[in-house]
C-alpha cells in the first residue's frame, strides 16, 4: 500500500499531537513534517511536495491563507484541509477559493478529521459543521444552515467567532481552583454582568465564602439572579439521561436567557463557568465528557456569554488519557495549564 505524506502544520501543540495521534491511527497516513510557522510551511511544502497539508489559519510570520497562496504555486498537486477555530462564512469562502478542498473547525475535528481527509484525498469538497453565517453544502446531503436555532431563546447578540471566549483552566487541588473560579466570577459581577457557576457543593462553599470575603454581596447577586448556582450533579444527571442532547442544550440557553435578563450592564452580558465535563471524565464518562465541551463551545460561538471550564486534573488523567486532554485543548479560545 502507498503511503500518503501529510504534512502537519499548527502552532498549538496539543492540537498538532490530536491531530498527528488520529492520522497514525491509519497506516496508511506517514506524517512527513509537523511545523507550527506559516513560513516554514511553505519551505516544507516546496521542498517535501506532500500529498495533503493539514494547514491551520492563525499561524505566526504568515498566516494560513497567505500561506495557502503561496503553497499552491510551490506544490501544485498537494491537497490543502484547513482546520482553524474560525468559522465566519467569509473566512470559508476565501479559504476554499484559494483552492483548498476542505474546511473543518476545530470544535469538530474529534468526530470530522478523518472523514475530512478521506473525502480531500478522493478529491471531493469537505466542509464540516459548526459553520456560521450562510449556507454551506457538506460533502454530503443538502444545504445546512449552522446560525443560531430560531426556536432556542436568543440569551444575547449573536457574536462572531474571533470574539468567542470559550477557556479552560487546569488546577493542580482544589484550593487553586476556588482562586481561579472566584477571580472569574467577581470580575463578571463587578463589570455588570450575570454569571452561572455550575458547580459541586463543596466548591460553592467555598466560592461563596472566599467572594464575601473579597467584599461583594453574593446574598444581593443570588437573590436579583446576577448570580445563579447549578448543582454539578443535577446537570450531569440531565446529560448522560438526554437521548437527544438537543434538549440540555435548550435548556441551557434559556438559563443563559435568564441570567442575561438580570445583567446590570448597558447590554446584556452572561459569563458561565463550570466543571460538569471534568466531572463526567472524573466518573470514567471521557466521551462524554468530550461531547459535552464541544456542546458548550457550539454556545459560546453562536452566543454572547464567555465560559470557563475549569479541571482539578490528576496525574493519571494527564499520562495515562493524554488524548482526551488533548481534545479538550483543543475546544476551547484558550488553554491555562497548571
């Protein structure tokens, strides 16, 4: 059998590893260079001439699409599959005009990689899901449209994808993660805005108590909704019961919907902050787990409400399921490690 060269080309490293780990899944696949600069791209690419190049778009010295230009001239016959957290139709259309055969967003590369590199290699068009903004025909099937669900309540302005905060943090015990979650919530609370804490028990204790003791009336923010305590084990217990996950996800944006009702700032702000996917991997639920993250980072691109999911993370999650860490990196604007 004849190999396939690829060439690997992103900046973040724990999504360039995601990606590397899938393709060697296929020994068909040889991954030929994995570079993270949008110059050296174009050197391996006119010096190794691949069969495909995985190229991300916000890469440093040139970015993906000059980069693409570039490369199209140097290696006429590699087929280029972009995979990049940008989504807006324009991004697309420009990317795809370039010559590239395939668009895929990084939310949903766990389940559309491999059948994105499939279709680019048979030389069809792949353009995957979690796509704002107009129409777009998927490798498959009719026209979709991936703009907001008119029959979901409409919690805030819709915002564009470059202004999506969507972060994890990675704590090393629980006493640092009571810092980071009570730094989040007082700086939502003393801009105006609203914010949805979605965590254990022992957690809400102690963030109500560290939040009282930094000054602020958390009796006042619980009682006019600007603060809004979900138990952990309630909405897990709803996820993992949901055959059809449409409905957390409902049920979500209306709880988005009222906390943006009680934000005291000049438009409605909403931040929501939570450990209900860390739980779900705590509990041995990874895949879960997974889907829950990329659920929530599908809110936070079609809404305007900044997240936190924050991970008390053992030993043993990070050696021995370093793929599952490596995918919730990859869902999330941006990565805080311990």
């Amino acid at each position: 059998m004849l190999s396939t060269r690829v060439l690997v080309v992103e900046d973040f490293e724990p999504f360039r590893r995601f990606i590397c780990s899938t393709l060697r899944t296929r020994p068909e696949f040889l991954i030929v260079a994995e570079v993270g600069d949008g110059l050296e791209a174009v050197q391996k690419a006119e010096e190794l001439q691949p069969d495909l190049i995985m190229l991300d778009i916000g890469l440093p010295s040139l970015n993906g699409i000059d980069a693409a230009r570039q490369i199209c001239e140097l290696s006429p016959k590699s087929k280029i599959l972009f995979m990049s957290q940008e989504s807006s139709a324009d991004v697309v259309q420009e990317a795809l005009a370039l010559g590239a055969l395939g668009y895929v967003v990084k939310a949903h590369a766990g389940s559309e990689l491999l059948p994105a590199v499939d279709e680019v290699l048979q030389g069809r068009q792949f353009v995957g899901s979690g796509l704002s903004g107009d129409c777009f025909t998927p490798a498959s099937g009719p026209k979709i449209s991936n703009g907001p669900d008119e029959s979901l309540p409409q919690p805030a302005k819709v915002r564009s994808d470059s202004a999506r905060r969507h972060e994890v943090e990675f704590y090393s015990d629980d006493k640092s993660f009571v810092v980071g979650f009570s730094r989040f919530i007082e700086a939502a609370l003393k801009s105006g805005s609203a914010v949805i804490v979605m965590a254990t028990d022992a957690h809400r204790q102690s963030l109500v108590e560290r939040l009282r003791k930094d000054g602020l009336d958390m009796d006042a923010a619980v009682e006019q909704g600007r603060c809004i305590f979900v138990d952990v084990a309630d909405a897990v217990s709803s996820f993992m019961l949901k055959d059809d996950r449409a409905s957390y996800r409902k049920a979500a944006c209306h709880l988005i919907a009222t906390a943006a009702k009680a934000s005291g700032g000049e438009r409605p702000r909403v931040a929501a902050c939570g450990e209900c996917a860390p739980k779900l991997w705590e509990q041995g639920e990874a895949d879960a787990a997974v889907e829950l993250e990329q659920l929530w980072d599908e809110i936070a691109r079609s809404y305007d409400v900044d997240i936190l999911c924050g991970y008390v993370l053992s030993s043993f999650q990070r050696e021995q399921q370093g793929h599952i860490y490596e995918k919730i990196c990859a869902m999330h604007s941006a990565v805080f490690p311990q």
